[in-house]
C-alpha cells in the first residue's frame, strides 16, 4: 500500500473524507478475536476504513443481519487441474467466495518449463482473483520419467524476485532434501536467500526424516494421511493444509485432529479441483462447510481459511475484516452449516452474486504453451505386457485418494505370454506413452479396482510429467483412444468397440483449454455420464482425475512411467512378475 492510500483511508477513518461505499447492518466475523460483532463496515479505495462513527459514503449496501467474513484463501492449488485458463477459473471460483489462491504451475511447467510460468503470470495478472505463484521446486518431480522440462536454481533465479511469486512450490524430492541433494540445496537456497515460503509434500514421512525435512525450512504439507501425521507436522513447526480436491480428500480424515491448541497452524486447500466439482459442490467454501458440519467452529474455521493463509504466505493486506486491509470479503446468511456465499466483494466492489460472476474475467491468448506431441513410432506392439509370470504385482486404486496399494494377483497368459484379459475380474492393462521427447517410451502394467468392463480411457494430464496415460482391456481401443489425443494436442477421450464415446480437448500444453466454464462442464459431465453408464468405471472414483494420479511416482505405494512399474516405497522400479 501506498503512502496517498495510506493518507486517504487515515482521513476517512478520522471522517475529513468520504468513503467510497458502507456496508449496512453486518455481523462481522473477527478472525483475530475469534468472535462476532454487529457494524457497518467503510471502505475506500479497495481498503477497509473502519466500523460504525460517523462517516460518509458516496454509496450503501445493506447486508440485512448477514454474517460478513474475509474472502477465503486456497493455500495450494494447480489451476491447471480444473482445465481451465486462469480467466475461467477465476470466473469459476470467485462466486464460491475464493478471493485469493496460492497456485503452484507445476503441471504446465512439467509439459513447457519457462513459457508455462510466464504464461500463468500474464494470464493472471488482469483477473478479479489475486494469484499468487509459487515456483515449482521439482522440474521434473523425480528422475525416473520423462517430464517437458528441467527446471533448476538457475530458471528458479529468473522469477524468485517478482512480488507474486510467493516462494518454491511442494518440494516433493524428500529424499533429495535428506541426502543433501547439492541440486535441491540450490533450489531451496533461492528461498532462504529471500527469506522465502518452500511448500512441502511429505506423505507418511516421520521420526528423524521429518526433522530433517523440516529443519531444511520447509513451511508446509498438504500430503498428511492421519490426524496422528497432523500433529507430529504441526509439532515441528509446519502449516498443515485440510485438502478437500476431487480425488483427494482429507477434510474429514483429519478433522479430529484439529482443536483449539493448533488451529493457528491449519490451513485449507483445494489442490487439484475439477471444474464440475467446482460449479456443483463448491470451491474452499466446500471443504471449508464440511469441517463445520462436522463440528469444527464456524469461527476458527473461517479463521483457517483466511487469516491463517495470509499470516503463512506473508499476504499482510489481507485475510481480516479490519482497517487498512483489502475489501476482500462475502456475505452470507449463516455460518453454522457451512458457508454458502450470496455476494462477494473484491476491493470493495461486487463480484458475484448468488453463485454467478458480475462480469467476466479478461482473457490472456495463450503463447508457447500449446498442445506438446512428440510421440515416436506409437503402435499396438508397444501395448504388449508380457510379465514372464502369471503371479504379477497389481497397482489397486484406493477410493478417496491418490496412494495406491501393492497388490498382487493371478493372470492368464497366452502362448507367447501375453496378457489375456478376464471379463470375471476387475484387473485392466494401463500404459504410459511418452510425449515430451520422442523417445518412443512405453511402458505397460497392471491396474485394479477402475471397474471398467470394456474399452478405453486415456488423458494427456497423468501427473506428474503429464505423458499420455491409457487404460483398458483391449488394444484396439487404446490404440485408439492414444492416437486421438496424438492428432489433437491432448485432452481426455475415451472409446468403446472403436467407437468414440466422447473428447475434450486441452490444447493449452494438453492440459488447460480455453474455451468457457460452461462448456468444459457440460463436456466433462456428458464424459463422465458415460463413463460410468457405458463403460461401467466404479462410481467410488472419478473416472479421470483417478487415472491422472496413476503416474504419480510420489506417492505410494505402486505407480507407473514411462519408464516402467515403480515402487514408490522402495523408491526403485520394480517387475510387474512376480518369481515365486
């Protein structure tokens, strides 16, 4: 803030200037004094004046008795997981009462390194949301796939200093941190010397691992399983985020928890959040009303989701309703059974009302992000899975979550070995087709509990190197599926006996497209209909976002690259036989 602003909101707040608008009749939640208090609230400039005195303003709303709180904050977030542009997601998330995420470009800056980070800063820049970045820390995520891009302390260097990027995103490499990785240090020293936020990404990590995760000034976790987890983090100095995603979600897992001791050391995120779970559940204000409805308090709640992120991310302007902040802020009729909001406001002026925005957010044209293909000599040879054993290590989808399990199983093979599928068990071939490099990779194994009873799915979003990732129980249509995602620049498409069920393209690095809200939710709900109606994929999971994770080689236990079947715990690849 400024030294005119700072004079100006001084002389309204002394009554020698007229504010810009009061907000009649309010019931302001104070997040400092964890209470309730009747006023009008002033603002002038974008900026809270002041409560009640005898003031004047050029304008009145009248809140009638409503609950007046700050305006939510996502701690951590992928804007590219709800395939939209910044733009649209700003349009998407704004009436669900999110003021302010801080979002980490990691998947775009996996597919196109530099240009993702550029583009994401430009495209955010004009938008009624303030977005703030984090540089991603782990460019690629590990070394045992192929990512778009390597990103070091160098590419760190060249972005660390703009004022919204915030500090280096979830450092996932653990045990890089641990060993002293000399690459790591030199990206974690880009933050000390700014005196910087590192997020972290620590799943089931304790004892001295976490001390020494912690002890390398790591600031944050979203990745906790238990509330077991949750304390020991909270006990060595880190914010712990409740991540209500849509395949991730720990709202509830966690919740116990919480009490009043470590309130102050919780924060909410979304992650990765799809824009049907947006437009029909809700954004932070959906994780945030679950926690309510379970018996956390309205106000600490609140408090969590505002107050807690500005004071971890050093966003001193906002995340209270006080004097000299941002008029960031919702009204809403009730806080005990969640928050529901009815207007929100941006520096003072009405953003969205009754769940739709006022007016919709400038666009940014996309520039060196388009869709990236490089995939060389792909055919249905390359699908061959010939395991040498018919005793084989399965990776089994766990609902609710991206760990999976170490499965194991009992297959048929044909004469020259290969893979036959059975229709009686839910056991489906997956495969991982590199795009980045041309190196004609392909890497196949076995997956359990997608439910899918015949054809095919594939996506261009598998995180974290986001290589094409395809599943199903015939080749034909997987071949299929792959090349149609190859001739579009990437997307989701799934197939069925040849026949094209449905597609939606992403042609902003295959994993954001630009086209409206309404038409990415109406898409992906026709796809996701069918999914589940046509091609029988359980409904206890989300029949892409769960596939997106399978490539995930982070998170435990089994996952798959493009470079072959990883055992996430061993943090080695592994053979999908199994020599008994």
């Amino acid at each position: 803030m400024t030294r005119e602003i700072t004079e100006r909101l001084i002389d309204a707040a002394e009554g020698r200037r007229e504010c810009d608008l009061v907000i009649r009749n309010a019931k302001v939640v104070d997040v400092c004094n964890k209470e309730v208090f009747e006023a009008d609230v002033y603002i002038l400039s974008g900026m809270i004046v002041g409560f009640n005195g005898k003031r004047k303003a050029r304008a009145e709303h009248d809140a009638k008795g409503r609950f007046l709180i700050p305006g939510l904050i996502d701690a951590h977030c992928h804007i590219e997981s709800s395939h939209l542009s910044p733009s649209e997601f700003s349009d998407a998330v704004v009436p669900c009462g999110t003021t302010t995420v801080i979002a980490d470009p990691h998947e775009i800056c996996n597919v196109t390194g530099l240009d993702g980070m550029a583009y994401m800063l430009k495209a955010s820049e004009d938008i009624p949301l303030s977005v703030f970045l984090m540089f991603p820390s782990c460019v690629p995520a590990t070394p045992f796939e192929h990512a778009g891009a390597i990103l070091n302390a160098p590419d760190i260097e060249k972005y660390i200093d703009n004022p919204r990027v915030l500090g280096l995103g979830e450092m996932m490499n653990y045990p890089g941190v641990i060993s002293k990785d000399p690459v790591v240090m030199e990206k974690l020293e880009t933050a000390y010397k700014r005196r910087k936020n590192i997020d972290g990404h620590a799943p089931s990590i304790t004892g001295t691992s976490l001390d020494g995760y912690a002890a390398a000034g790591i600031t944050t976790d979203h990745e906790c399983e238990t509330p077991e987890e949750l304390h020991d983090k909270v006990r060595k100095g880190m914010y712990v985020m409740l991540r209500e995603g849509t395949a991730c979600r720990n709202v509830l897992q966690l919740l116990p928890g919480v009490n009043e001791r470590n309130a102050s050391r919780i924060l909410f995120c979304t992650d990765d959040r799809q824009p049907q779970s947006i437009v029909n559940d809700g954004h932070v204000n959906y994780g945030l009303s679950l926690a309510i409805r379970n018996g956390l308090d309205p106000v600490t709640a609140i408090s969590m989701a505002t107050l807690n992120a500005a004071i971890c991310y050093g966003l001193s302007d906002r995340g209270m309703i006080a004097p000299g902040k941002r008029a960031d802020f919702i009204l809403t009729s009730s806080i005990d059974n969640g928050i529901e909001p009815e207007e929100v406001f941006i520096l003072g002026k009405l953003a969205a009302e009754n769940g739709r925005i006022i007016a919709k957010a400038p666009h940014t044209e996309p520039v060196g992000v388009s869709g990236k293909m490089d995939v060389k000599d792909f055919s249905e040879e390359k699908l061959s899975l010939r395991p040498g054993s018919d005793h084989v290590r399965i990776i089994d989808i766990i609902p609710g979550g991206v760990v999976t399990g170490n499965g194991e199983g009992w297959i048929k093979r044909d004469e020259k070995g290969e893979w036959i599928h059975e229709d009686e068990k839910d056991i489906l071939k997956l495969a991982v087709i590199e795009r980045h490099h041309g190196t004609g990779n392909v890497a196949t194994a076995l997956i359990r509990g997608y439910g899918m009873r015949h054809g095919a799915v594939a996506v261009s979003i598998a995180h974290d190197s986001h290589n094409i990732i395809v599943i199903g129980d015939n080749n034909s249509d997987m071949v299929k599926a792959v090349e149609k995602l190859i001739a579009i620049g990437g997307g989701i498409t799934m197939y069925k006996d040849g026949r094209e069920l449905g597609t939606h393209r992403l042609e902003i690095a295959g994993l954001m497209t630009d086209l409206p809200l309404e038409d990415v939710t109406k898409c992906l709900s026709q796809m996701h209909e069918k999914a589940y109606q046509e091609l029988g994929v359980s409904k206890e999971i989300d029949p892409f976002m769960t596939l997106c994770f399978m490539a995930l080689p982070v998170i435990p236990s089994l996952k798959l690259t493009d470079c072959g079947l990883f055992d996430v715990n061993a943090f080695s690849f592994t053979d999908i036989a199994i020599k008994d």
